[in-house]
C-alpha cells in the first residue's frame, strides 16, 4: 500500500476549491478571448493602418490573459486556454 500524492487526493475526491477558482479564472479568459475573436473582424478592418498599435494592443491582452491562465493552473485548474492573440496573429483563424 502507498500514501496517495495531493493530485490524486483531488481527483479522487473531486477536486479543491483552488481548482473551482482555477477554472473561473481560466473560463473569464477564455470568454474574454472568445469576444476578442468575435469582434476581431470589425476592429481589424478598421485599423488596417495601424496594424502594430492593434497587434501591440493584442499583445498585452495575450500577456495579460497567459498570467490569469497561470494562476489559474496552478490553483489546479484544467480547462484548456484559447487566446485571441494566437488566434489572430499566429494560427490567423480570426478574420
């Protein structure tokens, strides 16, 4: 017989309040993110020529947005991240 790990004690036991919190704040971001997406199109065409303020702008929500996402993980949440920042400017699925 072993001593089962803080992982397994959670699982086991359907989680702590650290990974409900984890999960809100991972949600908040990925609803955050969801609405940059949906509004991606309509701010895009309109800043066509000031594309680097609008991806500089980006940018900041996406550091914004991986620091909430690493608090949440590591108050045990498990909910995947989605960035607008990846989504625009690195996989370019948005517009």
């Amino acid at each position: 017989m072993r001593e089962l790990s803080s992982l397994e004690l959670d699982t086991v036991s359907g989680g702590t309040i650290g990974s409900d919190i984890g999960n809100a704040l991972i949600g908040f971001s990925n609803v955050a993110n969801t609405l940059a997406d949906a509004a991606a199109p309509a701010v895009y065409y309109g800043t066509l020529l000031i594309a680097p303020v609008h991806q500089a702008v980006d940018a900041f929500f996406y550091g914004t947005s991986k620091l909430l996402v690493g608090i949440g993980q590591s108050l045990g949440g498990t909910l995947a991240p989605d960035y607008h920042y990846e989504n625009e400017w690195v996989n370019h699925t948005v517009v």
